[in-house]
C-alpha cells in the first residue's frame, strides 16, 4: 500500500510505508484564537484489522516465516528496512491476542501491538512579546561563535511542516509522508511550530528567529492530518531521516508505551551519526515517556522564563535536559506567528542547539562520527538552575558552542556476540559503573554518562556465560568494548540431591530495588548454587542477570533507580555442582509494583 511520496528536488517518487498506530503525545498547547480550542476529538487512523509488528530471528527461513504467519492468520502488510521488521495485519480485535501467539513462536525475536498515539494539549501560559528563550539560552552570543550551516540537517518528523510559508519554506531540502495523508504540508499546525523554533529563517527582516539559525530542514511528516499516527510511521520516519543524511532527528512527541521497533529504529539512527531528540512528555510526573526515556535519545523537559520547571513538564532520573518550552512564539500554518507551550516546543530548541554544535563539533575520539561528541557538548554546557529531575540542567547555546566547562564523563560502546559462531546476540545486558543497558537488533550497545575512570564493564545473557572486562572512560571520549559470550555447557547428570527456589523477594534500599532468590535442597540451605533470572517491568523485558548464592542461600540483583511499574523476576535457570533444579517444587516467579520511586537529577 502507498503511504505517501517522498519529495526532493522537485520529484515525486512513491515511497511503500504501512503505518502502526500509537498515542503519539505530540505535546503542545493550543492558546484559544491562535490554533482552536486545543481539544483532540479526532478519530484514530483507521485499519481493516488490528496490527502487529513482528521481527523475526536471523536463522528463521522464508519457510518457516511464512508458516508462522499462515498459523496465526497474519497478512504482511510492509516491511521496514534498517530494523528488518514486518507489518503485519490480523483479525479486527485481535492485535494483543496474536502478538502474544507469534512470541511463542522460536523463530520470532518479537513481536508487538502497532499501538495508538495522538497529540495532548495543555493549558497555554499568558503570552509573551518576544522570543525569550532565545535571550534566556545566550543565542545571540553563540551566533557570534558560529550561525550553523545550511549542510547541517534537522529531522522534523511530526505532523509536517506548512511547505510556504515564508520562514521555512527555503529551508526544507527534503520532505516525506509515512502517514495516511495525500500531502507532505502540515495540516494539523503542530509540526510547523516546532520547525519555526528549531531552524526558522534568521536575519531575513521578517517572523522569528531559530535557534539552530543556519540549519536545514527534513520535513518528515509521520503523524496524520488529525495528529495521529502509526508506531511504524514513526520508525519509518527515523531511518528514512538518518539514511538521508540527517544530523539531528526531532520528535515532539511520544507516548508512555515503549515499542521495541521504534527502540531499535532509535539506536539505528545514533549507530548511522545522528543525535536524536524527543520531548519528555506533558503528564507532569515521572512516567517514562518514550522514545525520549530511550538511552539513545536525549530527553527534553520544559521549563518557563524564570528557569521554573513547567507543572506540565515529565521530569525524572530518565529526562537528559531542559529547554524553554513555556509560552513560546514560532511559525505556524498559513504564514502567520504564534504561541505554543508544552515538552514539544522545548525538544526543538536542543535540536536547534545541537543543529549549531554540529558545525562546529570535531572526532575527539576517532570513532568516525560526530553525535556523540555533540551530544556531551549540548549536555555539558547546560545551566544548573537548581531544578531536580531535570538532567544536566537547562540548555546554554554559547556555553556548548565555545566549548563549555571540560566533560567530566564519557561513554561506552561496543558489540555482544556469540563466541561459538560469532553471530550478535540481541538482548544481552551489559553493565559498568553501575548502569546497564540491553543490546539492540545487532548486538550492538552504548552506555552513555559515566564519570571518567577505571571499571569492570560485564555482559550477560540467559543460556550464555557471563563475561567480563577492564575498561578505562576516558572524559568527552566513547571507549570501545567487545563481548564474546560462551554458551552454557549442557546440564549435569542428574544426581540423587535436588534443589528449589524457596522465595524470591523485593526491598527498596536507597532508592534501589534488591530482588533476592533464596534456593534450599534436599540437605537445608544451598549455597554457592548459580542463579540465572530475568526481570521484566510491565511485562517488558529489562534485563537477564546472573548471581550466586552466599552462605545463607541467597542470590541478590540490585536494580539501579528503578521505574515506577510492575516487576516481575523469573528464575530461568538454577546449577549447583551435586544438585538438580526441581523447578516443580518451591517457586520460580515473583512479581513487586513499586509505586515510588527517587526523582533526584542525576
């Protein structure tokens, strides 16, 4: 099916898209008399069926697939290249009950709900005469150092941008729709707000100015006429913006359901040299909102011209920086100026400042991209305003452009593979400094923000040998580290002791949460016995962790800063020399809502 054109220089080529519904939050305030009343009564995009996204493992045959698919009665709609993921069609009302059958399924890696995302309005603040954010950010002192360049480009995917108006219009270098919609042109307002701000025509005697000043424009429109749209859209949008030579992606929006397809298409974009921007959401609390919660998104928060967090604005140990997002003057539809207010109107001011890094950035650590560089700049140059759950602090541009304060943390990076056919491994945790991260679609992960040091970086994965290694972070500099996992030699004979897992329990220590296995046999207390689990939140998988038993029986994980949510940890495998697992006795599988948790920035 034809889900839109693609349009560069004055051609019209079709581009094949399907389209995955989510609440896309798109974040904004709609003042009365600028853009309506700001209520979101439209109807979702409209399917013949639910849909689901299904990814598939590397060794699944074209056989194999397509039996899977005929089992469940799946139609596959579209693929999408980069993540290497299908569209696939099912029975109207039957999306979670299907994708639930092809998890089942050895040869899929995953598979998804397509779920709905749609623009949220908030309260708009009292207007304002004059860009304020510009002052408030030191722009014009940063233009002094550079104004951008037009080889710079800025990823708008949102509802389109208004093809003429004219602040914006000589700026777009290339637009494409991944929606149900017959046009590239923003219909709905919210996506030329947003352009105005990150990369508005500048010194041009007319309308405002943009913070990225010089940068062009990608005019990616991946929400619908209605501001809704598809996860797939949205993914779609992401690697068609990096595989076009994006240097920045900007989404003002998100909603508060992850969506591995959109993760991986996120990590697609850093691994290709693009920063990533996304709003951190308007709920006002510290739900994790994505894809800005992503560790490959940089996680904007809103705040007012006295440097107040806005009440609407997400916060959170997740949430990177702030930006001005309250009461902002921009672009919009049909030529005309206006105010907005929300984490959408903060979003593109950092891609804006990151749109001016990048002119000016250098390889520091030889790794052949710019991003991350860009990256430590924008967040190291950032204002402490004395505001919790904000990250870094609020965005300076002539702090990052000059140079800012030396960086006090760098990164890692590296690849998670099997040692016995060398083959990524996807979903492995891997852990230094005391954060952790889990490998995308091609064994591939990054750590960022760790203080400059030496430390012990481990990797692990269910049915794999854990490993580890030595690794030295280096300030404003990303160190490379490699992972071979063994697989797990076959289980012992069994032998005439068994053992069980007795409990699993939750405590909160210091905002940490500790889960502790504790296994007992046949002869009492079971020490020095190897406990493999899997721990999930909401029913996605977070992590698989391996420890040992001590001399009272107990295995302990300690989870860093946890989430709100629901977890559950599931013992997957359980050794002791002497011993065989009894799995049908004792319990394997224990779940804990936690319900507060620490907002202290990091």
């Amino acid at each position: 099916m034809d889900f839109g054109e693609i349009t560069q220089g004055g051609d019209m080529r079709s581009l094949n898209w399907m389209g995955v519904m989510i609440t896309l939050i798109v974040l904004v305030a709609f003042p009365a008399g600028v853009l309506g009343n700001g209520d979101t009564n439209d109807p979702a995009p409209q399917a013949n069926g639910d849909r689901i996204l299904v990814k598939f493992n590397p060794g699944a045959g074209p056989s194999e697939i397509a039996e899977i698919h005929r089992q469940n009665d799946g139609n596959v709609k579209e693929f999408i290249g980069g993540i290497d993921a299908q569209i696939v069609e099912v029975g109207k009302g039957q999306g979670s009950e299907k994708a639930k059958k092809y998890q089942l399924h050895a040869g899929v890696a995953w598979a998804e709900i397509d779920a709905v995302c749609e623009a949220v309005e908030t309260p708009d603040d009292p207007y304002v005469k004059n860009q304020w954010a510009i002052a408030k950010v030191q722009a014009p002192a940063a233009w002094d150092i550079t104004k951008g360049s037009s080889t710079v480009r800025i990823a708008i995917l949102d509802t389109g941008i208004d093809l003429d108006h004219p602040d914006l219009a000589a700026k777009i270098v290339l637009s494409a729709n991944f929606t149900g919609s017959t046009t590239t042109d923003d219909m709905y307002g919210h996506g030329t707000h947003v352009a105005g701000i990150a990369a508005a025509q500048t010194n041009n005697t007319l309308g405002v100015a943009g913070l990225g000043r010089d940068s062009s424009l990608m005019n990616g429109k991946v929400l619908g006429d209605d501001g809704q749209g598809y996860m797939s859209w949205v993914a779609g949008g992401i690697i068609w913006a990096a595989d076009n030579g994006a240097n920045v992606i900007s989404m003002s929006l998100g909603t508060t359901s992850s969506s591995l397809a959109v993760q991986d298409a996120v990590n697609y974009a850093w691994n290709k040299g693009a920063v990533v921007v996304a709003a951190a959401g308007n709920n006002g609390n510290t739900t994790p909102f994505y894809p800005a919660y992503y560790t490959n998104c940089i996680a904007v928060a809103a705040t007012d011209s006295t440097d107040a967090l806005a009440t609407f604005s997400n916060r959170g140990d997740w949430v990177d920086v702030a930006a001005p997002g309250v009461s902002t003057y921009s672009t919009t539809r049909g030529g005309n100026y206006g105010y907005m207010s929300g984490t959408s109107m903060a979003s593109p001011n950092a891609a804006g400042l990151a749109g001016l890094i990048f002119a000016i950035a250098t390889d520091t650590n030889g790794n052949g991209r710019l991003n991350d560089e860009v990256r430590t700049r924008l967040e190291s140059g950032c204002d402490a305003i004395g505001v919790t759950g904000i990250g870094s602090g609020r965005i300076n541009a002539f702090n990052s452009v000059q140079g800012a304060p030396a960086p006090t943390t760098g990164s890692l990076s590296g690849m998670v593979s099997d040692a016995s056919t060398g083959s990524p491994i996807s979903g492995a945790t891997v852990s230094c400094a005391g954060k952790s991260t889990i490998t995308d679609a091609s064994g591939g992960y990054s750590i960022l923000d760790i203080p400059q040091g030496s430390y012990t970086a481990a990797a692990s994965m269910m049915d794999y040998e854990d490993s580890s290694r030595s690794v030295t972070i280096i300030s404003g500099q990303t160190s490379m580290a490699d992972f071979a996992l063994a697989p797990l030699p076959p289980a012992p004979p069994p032998s005439d002791k068994s053992m069980w897992v007795e409990s699993i329990t939750f405590t909160v220590k210091g905002g940490n949460l500790e889960i502790a296995v504790k296994v007992t046999g046949d002869s009492g207390i079971v020490s020095g016995a190897t406990v493999k689990l899997q721990v999930s939140r909401d029913g996605t998988t977070i992590g698989n962790y391996s420890a040992v038993t001590d001399s009272t029986g107990k295995a302990t994980v300690m989870l860093k800063k946890p989430s709100v949510g629901t977890y559950t940890a599931t013992v997957t495998a359980l050794s002791a020399i002497g011993y065989v697992w009894n799995s049908s006795t004792g319990v394997n599988s224990a779940s804990y809502t936690l319900a507060k948790v620490s907002t202290k920035s990091r």
